[in-house]
C-alpha cells in the first residue's frame, strides 16, 4: 500500500515537471528563435542555414530563372532530408551534402558543399 502511494506522489510531481518543461521550453524556442537541434539531419540543415550562401553560375541561373528564390531555398533547408549514404563527409575542408526536398509540391534534390564560412549549390534538379 505504501508503495502506491509513493507512486502517486513520484507521478503527479514527474508530470508537474513535464508540464513546467514544455511551456518553459516552448516559451523560449518561440520568443529568441532558439531551436533544438540533436539529431544528425537537423543539425547539418542548421549549420547549412547560418552560412552565407556564395552565388555561382548555377545559384545564379536558378534564382534568376525563378526556380529557387531565398524563401524557398530557406524552406527547403528547414524541411529538406539529408541522403547521407550518398553525401561525402569525409572531405576534411569543404563537406557535400545531398538534400532531397520539396518545391511548390514538386520533389527536388540539391547538391550543396558545406565549408567552414560559406555555402556553395553544386547541383539543383527536380525528380521526376
């Protein structure tokens, strides 16, 4: 009997902690913008976001031509998913990344390098 009763006490406080956990943490991540990121996938996309992106020919072409713009390159950087067999990692200075996405409801798949300051679009298709 005693030990229900501690029980009881261990779940109302664990859920009292819960419920001061969440609000405590929705309240900051909401007001400075603060998220946390520890999974492989979201990391990677934040530390691609926070880089000044280099403009080339290709960047370039496609902001141009209206394919790709800084709202949806943006976007496609929050929700995109990272094929890490298929990324090269091991590159000590510059690291490429293949990130499969969407754009205005259409599968697309970008090749980005990623230095140490800067971000450099290698390849950018759509995916039939």
């Amino acid at each position: 009997m005693a030990f229900l009763k501690r029980l009881g006490y261990y779940l109302i406080g664990f859920s009292i902690g819960l419920l001061f956990l969440f609000f405590f943490l929705k309240k900051k991540s909401d007001e400075s913008g603060t998220s946390f990121c520890y999974f492989p996938n979201c990391r990677v996309l934040k530390d691609i976001r926070s880089k000044k992106l280099i403009e080339n020919d290709l960047s370039q072409t496609l902001f141009h031509d209206q394919v790709l713009d800084s709202l949806r390159l943006q976007k496609f950087l929050m929700e995109g998913k990272i094929i890490f067999n298929k990324s090269n990692t091991k590159i000590p200075k510059c690291k490429e990344y293949y990130i499969k996405g969407e754009i205005d409801s259409k599968l697309a798949f970008l090749r980005i390098q990623n230095c140490d300051s800067t971000a450099l679009i290698k390849e950018f298709n759509f995916i039939n």
